[in-house]
C-alpha cells in the first residue's frame, strides 16, 4: 500500500542515463555536418583549379557526401536506439 521509492529512484536514474547517453550519440551528427562542409568546400577548390574534371570530382564528392551522411544517419539511429528502448 506504501509508495516504493527504491523503484522509482531505479528508473529515474535510467531517464536520466537514457537521456545522457541519446545526448552524446548525436555528437556524431555535428561530425556529419562538418564532413559534409568539408566535402563541398573541398570540390569548390578543386574545381576552381581545374575545371575540366567537373564530372570526375563530382562522383567522387557524391561518393564523399553518401559516406559522410551515413555516419551520421548511424549516429542519429543510435540516439533513438539509446533514447527508446
């Protein structure tokens, strides 16, 4: 008939290592965004010093962008795995 606070004290603490835990997985995402800025600013360099590999150096800054955005994606799927399970 008593309130059982060792239980709720036992899931408080799982809120919050839940949340702590979500929180740092999405560092990965800051890490895809600046992967992504690296990417393109770095196709802008080549392609101003030669421009006639547009097509070659786009594939490859595709290929780059893909790459770095799954990582990230990864990231964002470990924040809701840790948050929701």
């Amino acid at each position: 008939m008593g309130f059982d606070f060792k239980v709720e004290y036992i899931n408080a603490i799982l809120t919050l290592g839940k949340s702590c835990g979500a929180g740092l997985a999405t560092i990965g995402l800051a890490g895809a965004g600046i992967g992504v800025g690296l990417v393109f600013g770095s196709l802008i360099f080549a392609l101003g010093r030669n421009p006639s590999e547009e097509t070659r150096l786009f594939k490859y800054a595709m290929l780059g962008f893909a790459l770095t955005e799954a990582v990230g994606l990864l990231a964002l799927m470990m924040a809701f795995l840790i948050l929701f399970s």
